[in-house]
C-alpha cells in the first residue's frame, strides 16, 4: 500500500500548521501541527477530496478555508481548525475556482466570488483583488504562488504550473518549490522541492518543505520531518509524526455547523 499524501499548510502569524493526510484516496484527514512542540492535533476525515491548493489556514491558527468535493457536490468551507465542520458553506457544482486564502491580516478572500456578507466569530472579509483568482490554485492565476510569497517565498517567475518559488535556507542554500504534474505516487497536481547552491542542485522526495531552525521541515513518505542542513547537503531526517497508519474514525467537532 503507498503511503499517504500530505500536504502542509503553515501559518503566517504562529508557529501552528493545517495537515492535510490523503489516503486511501477518497479519504482526507485534517489535523493541526504545532511545529514547534511537535503535538498534532485531529480534526476530523472527510470521504472525498479536498483541493489542497485552494486551502488557507488564517494567520492564528484558529480558522481555517477550504474547497472540497465528493464527486457529487463540491463547496468552500469556512471552519475552526483542524475541524471540517462548516461555519461557512458555500456550495458550488463544478470545480472551478472555489476554496480561497487569509490575507496578512486575517481577512478571507474568497476565490473565483464574493462570499457572504456576515462572516462567523468576528472575521472580515478581503478585498476581491487581494489574491488572483485561479480555478484551481494555479490556472488562470497564481493564487497559490501568491499564498506562498505571503510566507517569505520569492516568486521568480513562471506563470501557471511553470511558477518557481525560492526561500533561503543555511550556509547559503536556497530551497527552491516548482509544480509538478502527473508524477508517481503523486497527485495530479504536486509541489517538488530542489536545494541549490551556486552550481549544485540536490533534488528531493519531498512533498512539502520550509526552512525551520537551521533546517527544513519536510513531508515526505507519510510523515512529517526536520532535515538538518550542512554546509555540503542535507543531513539525515529525524522523524517528527508518522501518520501513515491512520484510519478513517468519525469525528465531532466541538461546535455547531453544516457537516457536508
């Protein structure tokens, strides 16, 4: 069996990241990592699909946004992370745009819309331009590439799948994140990271990376990593989580709302 998909989605203002786990492919789990005590919390598992490129979780921690589907329905939730349970749902009947982002200062930006005039627990709105709108993260706009300049990424171009995305990282190593599409054991749509150094380019497994305390934090393989960086390479990975054999278990979440 291949090990499940994860895709991390950091914070802009705190230390807490959204984990999204897929696997078996019709099954997502949403948990919160604290990147830097190491706890993860679960939310709750959804049967369907959710667009890992059009999720945002707010600069807190506490609410996070996403697009999402079961092949019947598709909607953008409004919610308090990690949980799955809608505060805001906004149903569609496509896949096109959808989902969405927080801004520097927590206002949510609805992608490919307007959303709704009262928002829940006190949250504004953004203005309509303050992402470009992409119907899936990245086609006819770079919101995705958007989110992650929000992070520190500096965008080098590329419109599209064709965006390149670099970070600094120790003894002058650069972590640089590009598109993939179609690769194996990978989602249609995937981020792949490269390190480089003047001439030298290390290419990785990784499926997500951020520089964290003289290193990187990675996943890769079905858990969530810290790499040491050296000054010729990556060191060896310590193991932080291993989400690899978790099941589907039904979850409330800790307040009232829509569950889809």
């Amino acid at each position: 069996m291949s090990a499940p998909r994860l895709h991390v989605i950091p914070a802009t203002g705190c230390d807490l990241a959204l984990v999204l786990r897929r696997g078996p492919s019709r099954q997502v789990a949403s948990l919160l990592w604290d990147r830097r005590g190491g706890e993860l919390r679960l939310g709750q598992w959804l049967n369907g699909r959710i667009y890992e490129f059009r999720c945002d979780l707010s600069p807190d921690g506490k609410h996070m946004i996403v697009f999402a589907g079961n092949g019947r329905k598709w909607w953008t939730a409004i919610s308090r992370a990690p949980f799955l349970t809608a505060l805001t749902y906004l149903p569609q009947d496509h896949t096109w745009h959808g989902g969405g982002a927080f801004d520097a200062d927590g206002r949510v930006f609805f992608n490919g819309g307007h959303g709704p005039k009262t928002l829940p627990d006190g949250l504004q709105a953004a203005n309509d331009a303050a992402f470009p709108h992409g119907t899936d993260g990245f086609h006819m706009g770079g919101l995705y590439a958007a989110r992650m300049v929000l992070r520190g990424w500096h965008d080098c171009g590329g419109q599209g799948y064709d965006m390149v995305l670099e970070k600094p990282i120790a003894f002058d190593w650069t972590l640089r994140q590009t598109v993939a599409q179609g690769a194996t054991n990978r989602g249609l749509i995937s981020t792949q990271y490269t390190m480089c150094r003047g001439a030298t380019e290390i290419a990785t497994d990784w499926e997500w990376a951020e520089p964290w305390s003289e290193g990187v934090q990675i996943a890769r393989q079905g858990g969530l990593w810290h790499v040491p960086v050296r000054e010729d390479a990556p060191g060896t990975p310590d193991l932080i989580c291993d989400l690899t054999d978790m099941t589907f278990e039904p979850q409330k979440a800790p307040y009232e709302g829509i569950s889809a």
